[in-house]
C-alpha cells in the first residue's frame, strides 16, 4: 500500500504556504494539525524558522543544499534531493527507529520555505562541494 | 524561544489542548458513559491498520449510526459506505487498543485533509476518541483481545519522498525568500498608494493584533492603519558625525547620524514607536512633522524590534503619557465595533512595541492628502511662567521662546558635538512678570536631542525664536532628550491652552544679580569696581578666521602667527584680553563679586596695549572706583564660604 503520511504532511505544508501567501489570521489551524503530524519535531522547528536559521545554498550549476543553525550553535547540512541531514537526531529517530519523518532541522528547511523566511546565500561550486563533502567526513 | 514567535505560539496552544484531552478523557472515565453530546461526532470502523513512523493509520469505514444496536452479524462492510483514512498518534492508539472491526467514536475537534490526488479524506487530530464496544459480546471479546497480542504492519517511508511545495501554478510565482542585499529603501508617496499592491490587502486597525498573529517572521502583506501622533530622530549608535565647519567650531558637529522615527497610535489606543531609515541629518525632519504628523499612515511588514515597558524606556512613555488619555474615544478588543471605552477611565499604557521595516522595500504610507484624524493630539503650548509652576516630575511640554544666549558644556574629555548645550531662553510670560519668577530660564539640550543643521547654524549667529516640542520638565529643570524636537518655525497645529505667543516687544531684559541668583543662570549686574586681579589679566591673539586661541609662531618667519587649524598665516589676528574685576554691588552687598571681563581689539591697537599692559602704569589706578554699568552676565559659580560670586561678562544673541 501507497504511504500515507509524506502526502499528508506535503499537503500541510503546501497549506501552509498558501496561507502564508495570503492574508490569513487564522493560524492557528495549521498549528494544531504541524504539532499532530511531526510531533515534538513541530515547536523546535518552528523555533528555529523563528530565528532565521535556515539558509539556502546555492551554487551557480543549480546544486542546492540547506544549512540549518542549530540552537546548539551548530550548522547542520540538510539535502535538497532526499531527507537526510546530518544532525545526530536524525540518524537515530529516522534512520535508526523509524519514528519520525523528518528531524527538526529538515522540517525547519520546509516550513521556511513555506514561509519565505529561508535566507540565501550564493557559493562556489567548490565551496558547495566542500560543504557536502565536509559532511561526508565526519560521518566516516 | 522567540518571544512573540511561531513556536510560543505553538507552544502554549499546546498546553491548553493536552489539558484539555487528559480532562476530555478523565470525564469519560469517570461518568462511564459515552458522552451524550452526538453532533460533530464521526463514528468509524476499523477494517484495517498500520504503522508510519508513530502515526497509526487505521482504513476505516464511516458509520451512520453507532453499530452497539446492532448484531455483530449486521456489521458487515456495505459497499457505498464512504472509506476513511484515520490517523491516531501514539498516545491516542496506545489508548484505544483497537484492533480492526473496532467501533470508534471520534469527537470533535477533529480535522480532515482532503489530499489533491488521493480519493480518500484523512481525519486528523483524533484526540477525543473513543472506542465503542457492541454490548453483546463485549466480555468474550474482551478476554480474547487481552491475550492475542496484536502485530501492525509498519511501513517504513523512503526518504526519497520528498515534499513538492510548488504546484504548477506555484511557479509562474516568483518565490519569495529574503535575500541579504539592502537597498536604500524608499518611503512612497501618496500618488503610488493606488497602483502599489498592498492597497489592494485586508487593512488591519490594531497593533496588537497585527503584533501577535505574525510573531518574529514579519509578514509582508498585512497592513495596519494607525494615526501618527509625533515625527521625530532618535540618534543611531553607528555614528556621531564630526564635520567641523567654518568659523563656527562651538555648535558645528550635531550632526550626529540618526533615524526617522514615528510615535504611532491605533484604533485601541495602543501606541507603537516605528523606526524608519537612517537619516544623514536630522535637517528633514521639520519637514517631515509638518506633512506627516496628525496624518493617517498604513504599516506592513514590519518586523518587531522589542516589546518595551515603562520601567525600561522612560523616556519613551513620558511621551506617551504626554497624549493621553486620548481625545476621542477609543475601540476595545473583543467587542462590537458600536460599544466604545470612554477614555477618562482608561490606564494609560505599560508596554509598547518598538516596531522597525525589514531590510528592503519600506511599507510606510502615508496619506498626506487626507484630513487630519481626530486621534492626533497637537503639542500643547504653554508660556514659560506656566511651565515652571508645574507639579510633577518627567512631563513632556511644549513651548515657543526666544534664545538669548547659548553656553557649550566644557567637559573636554566629551567630543564636541557630544556635549550639553544649554540654552537661555525667554517668552513674553517671563519677561512682563515683576517678581518671583525669573526672567531668563535655563534650558538644557543633551547630546541624544539630535538637532538639525540649520538650527544650530541659527543659534550661532543671532537670537532666533525656536520651538520646543516635547521637552521634559522636572526637578527645577527643562531638558531636551530624545525625542524632543525643535523647530524654527511654530507647527502648523497646536494647543495653545491660553499661552500667550506674540513675539517680544521691546528689548529683553535680564535679572539683575541678587541674593537669589544661582549659578548656570545669566544676569545683569551694575556696580563699582573695587579691584582688579592683575594676576588673571591677560591678553593674547586669536585668528580672525576661525577664533582659534591657540595660535602658534611661524616657522619659517618668526615674526608672524600660524593657524594650525585653517593651515595659514594669520595676518590680522584678534587680541582678547581677559581681565577680572572686583565689583561693588548694591543689589548682593555681602558678597565678593568676581567678574572676567573679555575685550576684543583688533590688530591696530594691539601694539599700544600691550606696551600698556606690560607697563602696567596705568589700568589698576585708571580702573579702581569706575562705575559699571549694566553688563550682562553668566554665572558660574556661587558659594556661600567665601560668599563670592563668579561671573563672565556675555554677550547676548
């Protein structure tokens, strides 16, 4: 059978960016349904798109990642193409147990962009390399 | 967490949900019985389950009417019985142990999403479910649930499933992300206000309201309408400016950096401090007060800079304090529009939020064609003689006077432009006055009073007429602080609660020295001269084109004086002579009376004096018992052991 969850979550956040596209007071809606879908991943998500924390990486082939400041003061990198990020959280709760979709850090990167609140930064495409091969390391 | 942010948000609706259920469901429990109220209610049954991540999702088959009348015989799937996708979070499941053929009762509040490419509607934020059993069977069925431990299929979710938030119509619009480019921004005109596009949002009457639905990611489109109460300059840290110009290097450099400022008021009453871009100069702001103030003005993306108190920024809500309460009445929260608060009993505000634009365009409109609003409240002009009566301490005021004389505070370890100004200032209430209340009154300008150029290029050259908007009185003392504004000209609105405002007839005159004068004031004295402190006299050259003192001998000709300051020579410097005098008053008969007297000469004579100074055959003689008429005087000093007075011969504006 087809997985449910992912649709429904894209469907959420896809309200989410409609809502933030228009003029609506009503937010308290997509609240109640983040906080039913993504756990406690949805209050530090929503911290961090509160504090800016989320940067789009670019590069000028197109390649895109994201770099998300923890409250730690730490940088995590997420992927563009795939959910995977490389904060110890998500390697337990997601890849380890299964128990959640994404991490904070990848929800974070979604509802910034549904927000517009991603801040953009434009790198070399070595820089770009060095970013995610960076990452590579110290997982190995 | 942010204050004001998403995720507080977020968080304290939480709380209220989570005590909401854990009393939801002690109240099933203890009334053991399903609760009556039915409407809302979605009835289900289970025909199938499984696990994503903690989510359970239960296939369900949505019920008419609660199957417990019914045999379990009857209970069979119906074709045209609409499905359902149930998704229950952990604690829910846990709590309900349903196991497929399961009856459930979901009471609202409930949420169903309805999925673009999917047929089937998911239910969501089950929290108030209950599991319902079919009387009949319910012990057998019971015990046999209790011992088959029930496995669920877990669907593990690739993490190639990524989440497409664009659609197709999605990308025919620009995504909008903040970018770190900053440009100038630009305050639009009235002109642009029908074709700009906010126009066409949902306008917004109340700060707070905008404050609290938006938390710190500013939103972009939502427009509030507010009055705008004072127009005014806060000084900016970035930078003080020190331009030294000309002849002038007393007043020269105020030109500190700073930034437009508005004090706004909505339809509540609540007010908000807007802070607009930087300035070069504090020059536009007249110009600014008198389009902008009283005007209706719609903000938008605006983003929070601070929620202040009154303990915190006193400064700030003695100016609030100063229009309140406010003059026509105002609106109030969660009631109808018809209902309105007289204001005469209304607290006066203990928070305010200090609002800024985010980096980019501004949304600032002002619309200047249209009418004043009843809300504004012009500044209210009160002669001198009445302010100085005033009780209280910390009470804006407004007023129009006359500057007689300017002194710099000499602190020389403060930057020039820095320093206090205090200024002498007169009105025609002061100046008819017989007695009791002095003619000339002190008023201080502290460096964060940001002054505009003309102003103080005005001040410098001749006694002008200035208009003092919100200064503070308190403790004996008028004050300019932040936020205080002075004008040259009056404002085109004010109250003018029966102050008198003609201008001065007659010349000014100035407090004669008595036994009440203090110091930092200026006066008048006449006397005899009783002795001259020869130890004090001096003369020396000064340069004629900027009044630098501290001239220097040439280096290449030995004869002639140098200006480091305008790097020439000086060919016609000016002598100053300083000299003190004893005198002799009638008027304060106890004390000694010290007077530094300055004379200026120019180059022609300074020959002659000097041979007479440094003959020193005739002054002392010539000088001792000479009657001196009236000169006008600052004090500096006053002390009572020694009863002497110190005094500097001035001269007015």
């Amino acid at each position: 059978m087809d997985s449910t969850l992912p649709a429904v979550a894209e469907e959420l956040l896809k309200e989410i960016k409609k809502a933030f596209k228009e003029t609506s007071h009503g937010t308290d809606t997509f609240s109640f349904r983040l906080k039913f879908i993504f756990g406690p991943c949805a209050v530090p998500a929503l911290d961090l798109v509160d504090q800016r924390s989320v940067t789009r990486v670019t590069s000028p082939s197109g390649r895109t990642a994201y770099q998300v400041l923890g409250s730690s003061g730490k940088l995590y990198t997420c992927y563009s193409s795939c959910h995977f990020c490389t904060c110890p959280a998500f390697g337990f709760t997601v890849l380890q147990k299964s128990e959640s979709l994404l991490c904070k850090h990848i929800l974070a990167v979604y509802l910034s962009q549904a927000m517009g609140a991603c801040q953009e930064l434009t790198v070399s495409e070595e820089q770009l390399t060095n970013i995610l091969l960076a990452d590579e390391e110290d997982e190995g | 967490l942010c204050r004001g942010g998403l995720a507080e948000r977020l968080c304290r609706l939480q709380n209220r949900e989570r005590s909401a259920i854990s009393f939801w469901r002690h109240q099933c429990i203890s009334d053991a019985k399903i609760p009556s109220d039915k409407s809302g209610v979605l009835i289900v049954k289970i025909l199938e389950m499984f696990e994503e991540c903690t989510i359970q999702v239960a296939i369900c088959q949505q019920l008419e009417q609660s199957p417990a009348t019914l045999s379990s015989k009857d209970a069979v799937i119906n074709a045209g019985e609409p499905i359902l996708k149930v998704l229950f979070a952990r604690e829910t499941a846990a709590h309900l142990k349903s196991r497929p053929q399961d009856v459930i009762h979901i009471y609202p509040p409930w949420q169903k999403l309805i999925l673009r490419n999917a047929d089937v509607p998911v239910i969501m934020n089950t929290y108030f479910s209950l599991k319902v059993l079919p009387s009949e069977h319910s012990e057998t069925r019971e015990k046999t649930y209790g011992l088959t431990k029930m496995l669920i299929r877990k669907n593990i979710i690739s993490l190639a499933e990524t989440f497409r938030l664009d659609d197709v119509d999605d990308e025919l619009h620009h995504q909008t992300s903040d970018h770190q480019v900053t440009c100038a921004p630009q305050i639009h005109n009235n002109c642009d206000s029908k074709k700009h596009p906010l126009a066409q949002s949902a306008v917004n009457d109340s700060l707070l309201e905008m404050v609290e639905s938006q938390g710190a990611v500013g939103w972009r489109e939502a427009q509030v309408r507010v009055v705008i109460q004072r127009v005014y300059c806060l000084p900016t840290r970035e930078g003080y400016g020190s331009r030294v110009q000309g002849n002038k290097p007393l007043l020269s450099n105020r030109g500190m950096f700073c930034r437009l400022c508005l004090l706004v008021q909505d339809a509540y009453g609540m007010f908000s401090e807007v802070q607009l871009q930087p300035l070069n100069s504090a020059d536009d702001v007249e110009q600014y007060c008198r389009r902008w103030e009283g005007k209706f003005c719609c903000l938008a993306g605006m983003k929070i800079l601070q929620r202040t108190t009154r303990g915190r920024a006193l400064g700030l809500f003695s100016l609030i304090d100063s229009l309140w309460p406010p003059v026509v009445p105002v609106k109030v929260p969660g009631q109808s529009q018809d209902s309105e608060m007289m204001t005469t009993n209304l607290a006066p505000p203990s928070f305010c939020y200090i609002l800024t634009v985010q980096s980019g365009e501004i949304h600032v409109e002002v619309d200047e064609e249209e009418q004043i609003s009843n809300l504004y409240q012009p500044p209210a002009v009160h002669g001198l003689k009445e302010i100085l009566r005033m009780d209280g301490c910390n009470e804006r005021c407004s007023f129009w006077a006359q500057v007689l004389y300017l002194r710099l505070q000499t602190k020389q370890s403060v930057p020039i432009n820095q320093r206090e100004i205090c200024l002498f200032v007169t009105d025609s209430t002061l100046q008819n006055m017989v007695h009791m209340i002095p003619k000339v009154v002190a008023v201080s300008v502290a460096a964060s009073c940001v002054l505009s150029t003309e102003i103080t290029e005005a001040l410098s050259v001749t006694s002008q007429f200035v208009f003092f908007k919100d200064a503070l009185w308190g403790k004996g003392m008028i004050i300019c602080v932040e936020r205080t504004v002075l004008l040259l000209q009056k404002p085109l609105l004010y109250s003018a609660a029966g102050a008198d405002l003609s201008e001065l007839t007659g010349p000014v005159r100035l407090d004669e020295l008595d036994s009440t004068t203090q110091a930092n004031s200026i006066c008048a004295v006449r006397g005899t001269v009783v002795g001259v402190n020869e130890s004090t006299a001096f003369s020396w050259p000064t340069c004629d084109r900027c009044g630098n003192g501290k001239l220097e001998l040439c280096p290449q000709d030995r004869g002639s004086l140098y200006c480091s300051q305008c790097s020439e020579v000086v060919i016609s410097p000016v002598l100053k002579m300083q000299l003190e005098v004893f005198l002799s008053c009638s008027s304060r008969p106890q004390s000694t009376i010290k007077v530094k007297v300055w004379h200026e000469m120019s180059f022609g004579l300074f020959v002659l004096i000097n041979m007479l100074l440094s003959l020193q055959s005739y002054e002392v003689q010539s000088v001792l018992g000479k009657e001196v008429g009236l000169l006008n005087c600052y004090v500096r000093s006053v002390t009572s052991h020694p009863n002497c007075i110190a005094l500097e011969e001035i001269v007015l504006l």
